[in-house]
C-alpha cells in the first residue's frame, strides 16, 4: 500500500471514529481493511485510544486546535490541511471538520511510531547492521490473510492463530506477568500455572485464566466478539463493564455483541436485527454430518458453515482464501448455506455453493484475488 493510500485510509479511520464518515467511505475502509490485515493492529490500538479518552479530554483538545487556527487565521498565514475540509459559504474561512482532522494527526503519529518499532537494522558503511538504540520490548506474530500458524508461548502455552490475525505479548511474559494482546482469532492451549493467570486483551473484552483450552474470536470487521470454551473455566470481563465477571464452564459458548466496534457492516435495504441483550451465553455449535465443533473447526484446517448468511460466510471465505468477496446485489448476502470446505480451491468452494441449494442462484467471476457475486 503506497503513502497517499495509507493515509487516506488513516482519514477514513478517522471519520469513522469522529462519527463524520458517510455510508459510501464506510464500505470503502470495510473493503480497504478487508484487503490489508496488517492494518488490523494498528487500528484496533487507534480506536482504544479514543475510544478510553475522556470527553473532558476530547472537548480540551478541540478546544485547544480552535485557539490554534485563530492563531494562524489573525497571522494571515496561508494554512491548507491535506485532510478533510469542508467550506462553508458564508464563511470566509473554511470551516474544519476539528474532530476528524484531530483524530487524522493522532492516526498518522501512531502510524509512525508503528513504522519505527518495526523499522530493521540500519546498515553502516562498512556493511554491518547495526542494532537500533531502542529495540522493541515485544514479541508479535501475524498470519495474513489466507494462511494460519501455530506457536508454542515461553510458559508453555500452545496457541493456534487463524487467519488475518494479531498476536503480541511483552517481555514481562517471562516474569511475573503472563499477557497477551489478541486481535482476530485465537486457539489457546494454556499452561497451568496458578501463581500466574494467563491474560488475554481484545477490543471488546479480557479473558482471565489459569489453565484451560478455548476459542477466542475478535475481528474489528466482525459484528460480534466470541469465546467458546473447551475444557477448564475462564473469567471474561467486557471493557465497557469491567466490575461485570462471567465465568464460563465446558462447553459453553460467549457472544458479545460489538455495537461500538469500528467497522459495523451495514445493510441500507433492510434493518439490520441485532440480539436485545448485550451478552449471551449459549451452546457451541456442532456439525450434524461429523460432529465436529464448528467454533473450533479451523485448528484442523476446516472452514465448517451452518445455516450461515452468505454475507457473513463471505468475510470468513476472505481470510480463509486470501481474496476480497464483493456483491453486485446486497440482497445476496441474505442467501443461507450449510456446509464445510477443507481442501477445496476458491473456485471449488463457490461451484460447491451453487449446488448446495438450487433455490440460491447465484453466478461469480474471478478478476485475479477479487470475487465478484452477481445474479
């Protein structure tokens, strides 16, 4: 992704978080952040940002930027931001979308400060690289989209990583401390250790554990943020209720509902329902044919689908295969379908689709990674 695309993605951000953004540069950064997992992080760490500012802070700051423009507009100095202007007619000056410019000039500082923690070793003249003065104190493992890992923790810990996932924990890990920062979909494996509860961070919630197996799903494009526990117990606390505790048992399922997260899908032809209650616990859900636990499914590499929306099944299709799904009709997206792809192609997995149910017609064609779904 070239600068000029990066930091228009960076003002979309922005907009999104300011409550500025139009429903056009919504889908837009869906699809920008579909396409570019890496930026995942980075964005999740922006939006908590703002998100843990307070509103005293928010106003002081725009408050303080105001006195900052009618400093430059008394000095007649010729001040014209690169970002989001909107002029006002009856205004001689343009009127500045304060909020988003803000959050853009925060958006972009974090931005490079994510560039020089990740920076590699500067060569010297005699061809020896040398060491940056402050290297960075965390360790961080990524999957792309398309692909997953697996990797065992210093403590022991085995975890699974999905695909177009985030994973990073700091050098205290070994000490007394065992943290780690998740963003998108986790298996975990934990070690036991008493002395020591096993933490795990998200946008929407923390995990608290001392030994046990669980899934923990939390993608910023997904709607919800899911916990599904094998075996053990886990204490989950949803950061908008931190003095709220759920301890959950085997074979248990938690869904929170992400009403705040950053990127909301959005449907304009119909009303998007969403469950009453913040919180619900359930069941996992188990395939009929095999008896497999679909919430865990992917660990042994199959992506396992039941009565599924088509819109939905497409960002799981996304990360699973490496592409970018796009609808020519949004009421596709309603199409339901079951089923389970293992080792099939992209293209194997559609014409699958297209005869599990002859009642949803649909064609696509393949334009190098995108998939467009047309009638």
């Amino acid at each position: 992704m070239g600068k000029e695309h990066k930091e228009h993605t960076w003002n979309l951000i922005a907009k999104k978080l300011a409550g500025e953004a139009s429903l056009t540069e919504l889908e837009e950064l869906e699809s920008l952040l579909r396409n570019n997992p890496e930026l995942h992080y980075p964005v999740q760490t922006i939006a908590d940002l703002w998100e843990h500012t307070s509103p005293a802070d928010k106003t002081q700051a725009e408050a303080a930027f105001d006195r900052h423009l009618d400093r430059i507009d008394r000095l007649n100095i010729d001040y014209t931001p690169t970002l989001t202007v909107v002029t006002d007619e009856h205004d001689r000056k343009p009127a500045f979308r304060r909020r988003t410019l803000l959050l853009s000039i925060l958006i972009l500082a974090i931005a490079g400060a994510f560039f020089l923690a990740t920076r590699p070793a500067t060569p010297t003249a005699n061809g020896i690289a040398k060491a940056q003065p402050n290297p960075p104190t965390t360790h961080e493992i990524t999957t792309t989209v398309g692909s997953r890992t697996s990797m065992t923790l210093p403590d022991g810990t085995k975890v699974w990583l999905n695909a177009g996932s985030h994973l990073d924990y700091g050098k205290s890990f070994d000490g007394e401390h065992r943290e780690v920062n998740l963003t998108g979909e986790a298996y975990f494996d934990v070690a036991p250790d008493a002395a020591r509860p096993f933490l795990i961070h998200t946008r929407k919630v923390d995990v608290r554990v001392l030994g046990t197996s669980f899934n923990l799903k939390s993608y910023p494009t997904d709607k919800t943020t899911e916990a599904t526990l094998i075996r053990g117990s886990i204490e989950i606390s949803i950061r908008t209720r931190p003095s709220d505790k759920i301890i959950l048992k085997p074979n248990e399922k938690l869904v929170v509902n992400n009403d705040d997260s950053l990127l909301l899908h959005i449907t304009p032809h119909r009303k998007e329902v969403r469950p009453e209650s913040l919180v619900v616990i359930s069941k996992p859900t188990y395939e009929q044919r095999s008896g497999d636990i679909i919430e865990t499914s992917w660990v042994n590499n199959k992506l396992i689908f039941q009565d599924e929306e088509f819109g939905d099944l497409a960002r799981q299709m996304e990360r699973w295969y490496g592409v970018a799904i796009t609808f020519d009709n949004p009421r596709m997206q309603e199409l339901r379908f079951t089923g389970s792809f293992e080792k099939e192609t992209i293209g194997q997995a559609l014409d699958a689709l297209k005869l599990t149910d002859q009642t949803a017609r649909f064609n696509y064609s393949i334009e190098g990674r995108l998939i467009i779904i047309h009638n």
